[in-house]
C-alpha cells in the first residue's frame, strides 16, 4: 500500500516492526562494541529473537504462524543424541498435520488480533480533525529524526509554513493548493493546522507571500541601514532593503547581512557603495 511521505501513522505497523528490530540491534551493538560488521553479525541474531518472541497483538509466535511446529527456533543448533527419536511415520501424514496445526494457530491469532482491534476502535477519541474544501491550513515542516515537527529553512520564518487552501480530501490525506504559485501538494493530516485570520484585516494570498519571501530570488539591494561609517559597524549590525525578482515594491523587505551574505545582488551593491570589506572573502576577487 502506498502512504504519504512523513506520516508514520499510516504505517504504524512496520515503523514499530522497525523500532523493534533497532531496540535490540543498539542493545547488542552497544555490549559487543561492533560499529562496522554489525549487519552480517548481528542482524541474523535480531531476526531470531523477533520471530521467536510472542506478539501481544495476536498472542502467537511469528515462526509458529509461519512454519507451525515444523521448526523449533528455541533449541540449539545440535540436539544431543537422547533427544533424537527413531519413530517412522509417513511424510504425508506428518505434513498434513503440521498444517492443520498452523492452520489452528492462525485462527487463533486472527481471533486475538480482530478482538485487539476492537478494542482500540473503541477507546479511540471519536472527535477527528476534518478540514473543508477552500479551508486554509498550516502546515508542519518536513521532519526528521532531530526535529520531528520539522525545522523552516530560516530562523526567521514562522515554524509552520502557509497558508495553504484545500482542495481534496481522501480520508487523511489533504490536497493543497499553493496560493503563491498554484501547486498542488498532499499531505497527512498530522501535519496540519488550522490557519485563523480575520478576512477584514488579513489576505490569505498576502500571508502566503510573505511566508515564502526569502525563499525568492533578490533582483536587486536598494538601500542599507544604519548609514554610520561602514568601519564602525559589524555585519550583524547592518539590514538591506530588498526587492525580489517578478515581485512589486509592496513586498520590498528588509533583511540582515547574514541572510543575504552569498547573493550576488548584495556583492553588486557593496561594491557600488565603497564598502567592499563587507563582501565575503570567497567573492572579493571578481570585484577588485
């Protein structure tokens, strides 16, 4: 089945299969000190003990299910020779009751599992997040395993870009429209967020603008502040009017040094205003 990207919670089944296999796998790493063979030495090992361990889910072992009682995963390797019995029966009737017993445990485990889900449906909050077509929403950041709400690509942008417009709902699964450049996008609804503004005051289309503003192209710097003698400030102390490239000058911005410091338009209005020592040493040769 085919789930959106960043929503673990359509795939909660194999994200806690996975957090499994890394509880056991760090625990081994970790006592036997092996940071570079650990996957030839110590997966197998892992792979083991999850299919020998009782799922709470559905109570059956997952080797059980699998092969039933044909295989004993407990044992060791080598059985000594007490253990080994001489009793003949025909392959056929060993086979035909090696899978009426799996066939026994998969219906128990089937039972235990739908009884499990049931259960959880019925403790589960009946009140759901549901948002309209033409609603507009935040949404969260993409994120990652240091920043699960995700992180903005400036420090100064909000934590929650947007707002975006809904256009479809597919259970969970929201298709948004960008109301800055009219790409569709769709997204779990864990990440979004209702967008609240008062229509008197607050355009949606300006709100969006203003959020993806340093992510535009600068065409040109047209002023600088404060105007003290350049020898007399520092870099973190100097803001730049900016205008962006396709945009009027209603949505001129000032910006800190440290956000333009790479664009060209900067080094451009540096070098026209007699101060070059603001331009970073990496691109001072092509304006000597």
């Amino acid at each position: 089945m085919t789930i959106l990207a960043y929503s673990k919670e359509e795939n909660a089944i194999v994200e806690r299969a996975n957090k499994e296999v890394l509880r056991h796998l760090r625990a081994l790493v970790f006592s036997h000190n092996e940071t570079v063979k650990w996957s030839k030495h110590y997966l197998p090992l892992v792979q083991r003990i999850i299919n020998t361990t009782k799922v709470d889910s559905h109570n059956s072992v997952p080797a059980d299910l699998m092969f039933g009682k044909a295989i004993t995963l407990d044992r060791n390797v080598l059985l000594p020779i007490t253990a080994i019995s001489d009793e003949r029966k025909a392959l056929s009737n060993w086979a035909a009751n090696m899978l009426s017993k799996q066939q026994d445990l998969i219906d128990v485990a089937e039972k235990t599992q739908r009884l499990r889900d049931q259960q959880q449906i019925a403790q589960a909050d009946p009140r759901r997040t549901i948002y309209g077509t033409d609603d507009y929403v935040l949404v969260e950041y993409q994120p990652s395993s240091l920043v699960p709400r995700g992180r903005p690509p400036s420090k100064l942008l909000p934590n929650l870009r947007g707002p975006l417009r809904v256009v479809n709902r597919d259970g969970d699964a929201y298709t948004l429209v960008s109301l800055v450049d009219g790409k569709e996008e769709t997204i779990h609804v864990s990440r979004l967020h209702p967008f609240h503004y008062d229509p008197v005051f607050t355009s949606p289309r300006d709100a969006a603008l203003r959020d993806v503003h340093r992510l535009f192209d600068v065409e040109e710097i047209l002023d600088h502040e404060p105007k003290s003698r350049v020898i007399d400030m520092t870099r973190s102390e100097i803001d730049f009017h900016v205008k962006f490239l396709n945009w009027g000058p209603e949505y001129n911005l000032w910006l800190p040094y440290s956000e333009l410091r790479n664009i060209p338009a900067l080094h451009r209005y540096l070098a026209v205003k007699r101060m070059k020592t603001l331009i970073p040493p990496e691109f001072k040769a092509q304006y000597r």
